[in-house]
C-alpha cells in the first residue's frame, strides 16, 4: 500500500467502522403486516398483566369470566373472611343496636393481631361489624363470633355452612377473622362471596365507608378503610374487602362498576404494599380498553 492508498484509508475508515457500529435503532423499521399487527393486538388485549398470584375478574350480571388466573386454587385468604363473617352476622337477624362488649378472649396473640379496640370498651353490633369490613378490625370480628348463638364454636360451624350453601366447594374456615392461614378459599369461591355481599345493603354500606369514629374509652377513635380506592372518585365499588397476613399476602375483593358494567375482581397475593391497589388499577384500565375496542369495532361497518 503507497503513500496515496494510506491516506485514503485513514479518511474513509472512521466513517466504513461507524456505519457498522451504528446502533439497530438507526435503521428504519420494516412496515409491519396487518397479521402481525393483529398478533400484537391480540397479545396486548389477552389480559391484564397482574402481579397478583391468583386472579379473577367476572361479568356480575352472569358470572361470564372475563379474565383468570390460578382462579381454582383455594390459598389463604386473611380478612377476606371478614366478608363471610358478616354475612353470618347478617342471617342471624340479632340487633345491631345490641351492646356487646369487647373482651380478653377477643384478643388474638402473634403477628397482625394489634388492635385500637381495648379490652373493656362497649360498642353496638352494628358498630363492630363496621369496623370489621371497613377497617379490617380483628377484635371486633371476634366479639360478633362470640356472641354469636352458641358461641365462637358455632359461629364458625355456621361460617362454613354458609359457604357450602354459596357453592364455595374448596373454601374452608376455622375462625371468624382471617388471622389464621388455615382460612382458605379460591378466587373462584370469592368471587361467590363478594356477590353475596354485595345484595345486603348493611354490608355494601359499611365495607365501602371511608371513615367511621367511635368512643373507646374516654375518646373518640377515627377509624379510615383499609381500601384507598373507597376514597377515589373515579371508582364506582359496590362492595370491598382487603386482607393481609404473611402466608396470604395482600388479598382485595370488590364489585365495581367499570364502563356501566358490574364487574367482579379478586385478587390474592399481591407482592408489596401498594400492588393489589395497583392491579385493580391494571383491570380497570384493561376492562376500559376492552370495552373501548368493542365499541370502535361494532361501530365499523366493515368488521
């Protein structure tokens, strides 16, 4: 190689190695076919992706299943129980104006079973079974089990009844507020129970209250739910319960209103404080799309 032919290279090698180097994004895309176009469609619309273990969203109106995952698998189910408790509460037909008071054996020992209800203080049935499905509140589910008919046995035979009677095939309870993790269920089975609730008004009411303040003692206690979206404008819920122990992870079940349509969604053993919140949101705005996309379609006059 002259003296000439190394010049030329040491010009033109820069610009030969850069060509190659160029990152993919430099080069324009393919036009995409309309199959693969439908393919990508296709996948985006199959389901919401949730990081919920189980899953399952139904058509309250028929029980059609929209979207589901994992949805047979009975697992833990923390205070969801609290939806069934209520229930049972409900059937017995005691007054809710009844003063019942909250005692050393409503205390449960070990991990979740803190309390703002101390021993001694008085409140109404109907004040407990608030506090039970808007705050989640453990002691005051166990002081409707205990004055119960027959006592906490009973209650829970009742509980379990009341189940087998819903259709709840795989669910199985052994007390009334979800602290044990030998409360379980399907998402299926719930799905069962949340349309349960959602035809008594007491419990529609009481679960999707934002706040709720009773006397404990000498003061006067503030007791918000432990469901943020009851606080949200944009959503239309029905009936709601929240639950969480370890061996259950974060648990949400509600009946919701997306679009005008009721809409069942369940969702057990979510990964972090806030995901159940979030994948309600991911249904949602899947549910919004859906619903979007069968509108534009049955509007095409050629579809």
């Amino acid at each position: 190689m002259n003296r000439a032919q190394v010049s030329v290279w040491v010009v033109l090698a820069p610009l030969l190695l850069g060509s190659a180097l160029a990152p993919a994004a430099s080069i324009p895309d393919a036009p995409i076919s309309s199959h693969h176009r439908h393919s990508l469609a296709h996948a985006a619309s199959t389901g919401p992706h949730l990081r919920s273990t189980s899953a399952l969203v139904l058509d309250a109106s028929d029980s059609t299943v929209l979207y589901a995952r994992r949805a047979d698998v009975a697992q833990p189910i923390a205070s969801i129980t609290k939806l069934l408790t209520a229930l049972v509460v409900v059937d017995a037909g005691q007054s809710l104006d009844e003063v019942l008071e909250v005692t050393r054996d409503d205390c449960a020992i070990g991990r979740g079973a803190y309390s703002r209800l101390s021993v001694g203080t008085e409140l109404t049935r109907g004040d407990l079974l608030h506090l039970a499905l808007m705050s989640s509140e453990n002691r005051a589910a166990h002081a409707l089990a205990r004055n119960y008919p027959g006592g906490t046995p009973a209650f829970v035979r009742a509980m379990n009844a009341k189940a087998a009677a819903l259709g709840m095939t795989s669910a199985r309870f052994v007390e009334p507020t979800g602290l044990s993790s030998d409360n379980v269920a399907s998402a299926q089975d719930l799905s069962k129970l949340v349309a349960a609730a959602s035809h008594n008004a007491t419990i529609r009411e009481y679960s999707t209250d934002r706040s709720y303040e009773v006397r404990v003692g000498r003061h006067r206690v503030q007791f918000r739910n432990t469901d943020s979206l009851v606080s949200n404008p944009a959503w239309d819920i029905i009936v709601q319960k929240t639950g969480y122990i370890s061996e259950a992870g974060r648990c949400l079940v509600m009946q919701a209103v997306i679009e005008g349509r009721s809409v069942v969604i369940v969702l057990l053993n979510s990964f972090g404080k806030y995901t159940r919140v979030a994948d309600a949101r991911r249904v949602r705005r899947w549910m919004e799309s859906k619903l979007t996309r069968r509108a534009l379609a049955s509007s095409d006059p050629t579809a």
